[in-house]
C-alpha cells in the first residue's frame, strides 16, 4: 500500500479530538449552541433529499422520566442496585437530545435514511465539540422500549429512534486510538 500523510487541519484536529463523553460538568451548554449544531446537522448527505430526521429537544420533565424508565429496566435486568446506580449516572446528565428517523416501507429507503441520519448525527457531535460540548450516542435498550416513544411522543410506525443523545461540559475527555489505516483498508486490482 502506497504510504500517504493526512493533513493536520483545522478539520483533521476536530475529528481526531472528538470523544464520546460518559461524564459531564453540571451546568447545561446554551440552547443557541444546541440550535446551531442542529442547523449543521440538517446538512447531512440523504440519498433523494429526504431529510428524514427529527430533533427531539428533552426538558428537565421528559429527561426525569426517562431516567426513571431507565432505571426500571436497569432494575429488572440487572437488580435495584444497579438501577439505582443508573439513575444516579443518568441524573446527573446535563443535556438530553433525541433523535429520530422517518420511517420507510421501502427496505433501501430505510435503510439509506437510518445512514442520513447517523450522518446528521455526527455532524451535529463535531460542532458541539468544536464548541467545547462533549456528547454520547446511546442507542441502549430504553431507546427501543415502548414508554420511550411514548415519552417522546412518537408512533414507532411513523419514527425510529436513531439514537439519545446525552450532552454537555466533559468532566473528563477519555484517551482513544483506532487501528492503523493499512489494517482497515482492502486493495483490489
């Protein structure tokens, strides 16, 4: 494989840096920045310019609720410690952002739009650390569970939930690696 540099740009830095986020300083980050990271987000590649993705804004009532669905289920897979040790976790979480998918009868169409809006998503993460925000994607078990689109107010026959989306100031920015590129890269005559 041809040797190759990559460009320590501006960009580059960005990508590299950027980290999920598992803890959080306790104040929120401004709703201007949320609304300006979802405006970036908006400009995703979507195969036929379906832009099929809604952004679902959590208040400190939902985001409750969600923790408290959370726990119970944490509680019924795991026991009441470990419920309670993840209401605690999720409690103290500063920012809620749901995200989800129109859905599709057409198998190639869902498809294309479940990537669109993993795009939207990761535009959205970029800006928000550019801009100091860390974020986790969660796509665990209470984002499938029936009381979560209840909660967000959504028919899973019309939306799919791509993902919750936690967010905030990162109290700690974990170190991470990824494999050489001439182990993920395939040549072929």
């Amino acid at each position: 494989m041809e040797s190759f540099t990559v460009s320590e740009s501006p960009l580059a830095e960005l990508i590299r840096g950027r980290r999920t986020i598992n803890l959080f300083q306790p104040e929120p980050p401004p709703l201007a920045t949320l609304l300006q990271a979802i405006e970036l987000a908006r400009w995703a590649p979507n195969h036929k310019h379906t832009e099929p993705w809604t952004f679902h804004l959590i208040g400190p009532q939902t985001a409750e609720r969600i923790v408290d669905l959370n726990a119970q289920l944490v509680a019924q897979a795991k026991g009441a410690a470990a419920g309670e040790a993840k209401r605690t976790r999720w409690a103290a979480v500063p920012g809620w952002l749901a995200v989800t998918c129109e859905c599709s009868d057409d198998p190639l169409q869902a498809e294309e739009d479940y990537a669109a809006c993993c795009c939207a998503i990761q535009n959205l993460t970029l800006h928000l650390w550019d801009a100091g925000i860390g974020v986790k994607w969660s796509t665990g078990a209470v984002t499938r569970d029936p009381a979560f689109y209840e909660l967000l107010g959504v028919d899973p026959s019309e939306r799919r939930v791509i993902g919750l989306l936690w967010y905030g100031y990162p109290a700690s920015v974990p170190e991470q690696r990824r494999k050489p590129v001439d182990e993920i890269v395939v040549e072929l005559p």
